[in-house]
C-alpha cells in the first residue's frame, strides 16, 4: 500500500505521465569533446611524451666567423649539467659553457680555424628541470670564414672604411661613405660591427658611429657634437658590449677655461639608448690610447698628468700605475696580468727604446730586452698565444735600416726571429689576426728600388702569415689596418 501510494504521489494532478527529454544538438556537441578529450588523455598515457624538450634555435648556421660563440636555445628550462655532458663538436674544441636563461653558450678558448667546418652534435637524452627529454639527436653545421682586412684610403685624401678579402684583395668594397672622412676606426670582437668616429667639418668635432656590416645599418652612439666635445679612438671590450674612447671637451661656454686634456670614456652599447660615462671618476685622472685585456677585465691608459700607464681592474676597482717616459700604453697580455711597453734611453744625442714587463700576478717589473744593445725596440704586440710579441726592430750598429722592421719575441727564453725586414720599408702599426697565425701590417716605402729617399711613397697594406712565410700586399694609399676575424 505505500508503494502504490507513492507512486500515485509522483503523478501530476492531470493524471498524465510527460514524455522523456531529448538531447539537442548542443547537447551530443558537448558530449564528443567530452569523449575527444577523454580520447586525447588516454593516447597520452598510453603512449607517454612523443614530443619532449625541443631545440628552438642554434647557431652559427652555415656559416661563421673565428671568434663566434656556438649556442643552442631550448624550450624549457634545462638540467644544465645533462645538456654539457653531452654536447660534442667535431673537430673537438676547448672552451666553456656559459648560459643565459634557456641558451647554452659555448665559447672557445681559442679562435676556430678558418676554412674548417664544424658540426655540433646534441644527443638524445638531455633532461629538463621538469625531467621531460630531448626524445632525438640534435645537429647542425658551419664553415668558419676567412679573415678579412679592414682599412682607411686613401691615405693621403679623406678616407673611408675599406673591406678586403686576403684571397683578392684587388676586389676590395668600400663601406663606409663619409663626404667628410673617417677619423679612426676598430672592429668588434666577433666581426660583425665597426665602430669609427667620423669628423664634422662645421664644428671640428667628432661623433661616434657603429656600422653592421651584415645589415648596413648605421648608428650614431654618441652626443659630442650637441655636448661641445670631441670623440675618437673607440676600441672595443673582447665581450663586444662595450667601447672605450678618447674625448676632449671643447668647453666653448665656459670662457677663459680652454680645452681639457684628453679623457677616456665608457660607452655601455647593451643598453638602448646606450649610456656613457668618464672611466675615472676622479677628474685629475687624464689618459689617452686605451688598451683592453683579453678577459676585458682591465683596460690600460697612458696619463701624463701621472707621468705612466694606468692599469684599471673592473673586478675590484683597483688602479696599478706603471712609471714610463715613453708616452704609449704598451700592450696588455691576453689574460691582463702583464704589460709590455717601451720605455726611453737617451743615449748620447739619440732617442732609442727597448721593452720592460710588468707581471702583475708574480708583482715584478723588468726588463724584456736588453737596455745596452745597439737596438730599438717598439710597438709591441701580443699574439694571441699568451707568449709570443712581434715588435718594431731598428738595430743601430751595422744591422742599420732607417726603419722598424718586424720581429717575433718569445717572451719566455727571450729568443727573436725577424719576420719581415726589408730596408726599403718602415713598419708600424700591425696586429695579429684572431688565431694568431698571421699578422697585417702598415708599411711606408722610405726608399726607391734604388735606395734612393722616396717623394713619392705612400702608406700600404700588407699581410704575413707565419705558417708559410708569405708576404701579400693588401692595398696601396691606405693605412690604419684591423682584422675582420
């Protein structure tokens, strides 16, 4: 008796039963995601991560210059350690890995061999922080470039910048178009920027300007013009994010006060606008002709105002004076912990020099070349080996030549091979190219095939490479030569 009444309770008052809800199309849309998704789920665990940890971008592609870094960017956050362990390069390369964020970097330790191909290769297997893989092997190639040769010509005119190749030098491109001329220039560590200081012939003021050579861009980096000074000299840090250059101000609106002495200046180029700001924030500290070392943790700066070379260490704000009558810099040693530089003797009515070595890791200062020896010794220039220099030579005894000629001195037995002598010629400013193998140099033709003083002589280019001995001229008219790596 309850049950009947209970059923009579869920009837309505009409007596009649509704019919049953059908779905509408709403309705079944909803239910097949439902069971796409359910589908979805149970293929991924049925079949686990297919996809894993991707690479998102590499590089150099194709090719490269010497002085590259090789990077990998993935697409999560890495367990660093099972990416390195794994990584090879073939031909194998020294270096070491830095990274920045989800980019390994690794950076050779020293310049890769031009002309070589390279492959990197990533195994599968490398994890994320989250534990999911690199599920197949990753690996891409490039060929490393030839170095290049920068240059002004024409000397004796307004110049530009100009681009050589070593293989056809006659095919040279100019890349800089200044109706005005270019005053100096350097090119960034990994060859891809060049930064020169362009003169304006209204207000005898120079500005500071960086051109890409891969896009052709062009950026003005400095304000001298607006700001009533005059800047020159840039010269890049090894990490290529930052210069260093010489500046005057002209301090029109002060008067009787005059032009300052020269300064060197910071320009942080990692910054948009780039921001700059004096090296020493004492004023009574001047300097001219900075010099980077390798690591970029000290620059070297002649002050006259202090009578030597000033060594200033970014690590610790530490300033290292270097007593020197000669007035240049020197150069400092790949790893910044040695100076070499000329220093003067007066001999009689004559003005001659040789080389001294400060070591400031062993805090010893001496001599690198014989002060008694009829001989003068200058422009010293570390190769990129840490031990070798090539240096400007004039013997004075019968070994006379009107010139300097180029020598290589190994530092550390003291032995000296010449390189390049001919008497015809003086020899000035040169540098070595990246791997430390060749070296491109200004020459000046004093004399005439017959010995004879030449009116006619202008600056040239030229390039020796030490592996075989080779001497190639480069350009004519032309002086202020820098690497391309």
């Amino acid at each position: 008796m309850e049950t009947k009444l209970r059923e009579m309770d869920s009837v309505p008052e009409s007596g009649k039963v509704p019919p049953a809800r059908r779905l509408t199309r709403f309705d079944w849309t909803v239910l097949a995601v439902i069971g796409l998704l359910c589908a979805a789920l149970a293929l991924t665990l049925a079949l686990g991560d297919r996809v894993g940890v991707r690479v998102l971008a590499a590089g150099p592609l194709n090719s490269a210059h010497s002085t590259d870094d090789i990077f990998i960017q993935f697409s999560e956050d890495m367990n660093r350690a099972s990416v390195e362990m794994r990584l090879l390069i073939e031909p194998a390369l020294e270096g070491a890995f830095r990274w920045n964020g989800r980019m390994l970097i690794f950076a050779p330790a020293r310049a890769m061999t031009p002309g070589t191909e390279y492959t990197v290769i990533l195994p599968r297997g490398s994890k994320s922080d989250g534990q999911r893989q690199t599920l197949a092997e990753y690996r891409f190639s490039f060929r490393v470039g030839m170095p290049r040769v920068a240059y002004l010509s024409p000397a004796d005119g307004l110049p530009n910048v100009w681009v050589a190749s070593l293989d056809h030098p006659q095919a040279a491109q100019q890349v800089t178009f200044s109706p005005s001329g270019i005053y100096d220039f350097s090119v960034s560590p990994e060859g891809r920027r060049i930064a020169f200081s362009e003169l304006d012939p209204l207000s005898q003021s120079a500005e500071i300007k960086v051109l890409n050579l891969d896009t052709g861009a062009l950026v003005q980096v400095t304000n001298c013009t607006a700001e009533d000074s005059h800047c020159t000299n840039p010269v890049w840090r090894p990490d290529g994010n930052w210069l260093a250059y010489e500046r005057i101000d002209f301090n029109n609106d002060l008067g009787s006060v005059g032009v300052s002495p020269t300064r060197i200046w910071l320009l942080d180029l990692s910054v948009n606008p780039p921001v700059t700001r004096p090296l020493f924030d004492d004023s009574q500290l001047l300097g001219y002709g900075p010099q980077w070392s390798g690591d970029g943790q000290r620059i070297a700066v002649f002050d006259n105002n202090t009578g030597g070379i000033l060594i200033y260490s970014f690590a610790d704000g530490g300033l290292i004076t270097v007593p020197s009558r000669y007035g240049t810099t020197g150069t400092l040693s790949p790893d910044g912990l040695r100076l070499v530089f000329p220093e003067m003797i007066l001999d009689g009515n004559q003005t001659r020099a040789y080389l001294r070595i400060a070591d400031f890791g062993r805090s010893t200062f001496e001599a690198l070349t014989a002060p008694d020896e009829p001989i003068d010794d200058t422009m010293p220039a570390w190769n990129s080996d840490g031990r070798r220099l090539a240096i400007g030579r004039r013997y004075l005894d019968e070994r006379f030549t009107r010139g300097a000629q180029v020598y290589m001195l190994d530092t550390q037995n003291g032995e000296v091979t010449a390189l390049v002598v001919d008497a015809r010629y003086t020899n000035g400013f040169f540098s070595w190219d990246a791997t430390g193998d060749r070296l491109v140099i200004q020459r000046f033709p004093e004399l005439d095939e017959f010995g004879n003083p030449n009116p006619f002589g202008r600056p040239e280019v030229w390039v020796y490479d030490t592996q075989g001995g080779l001497l190639t001229q480069i350009a004519v008219n032309a002086n202020r030569p820098r690497w391309i790596p």
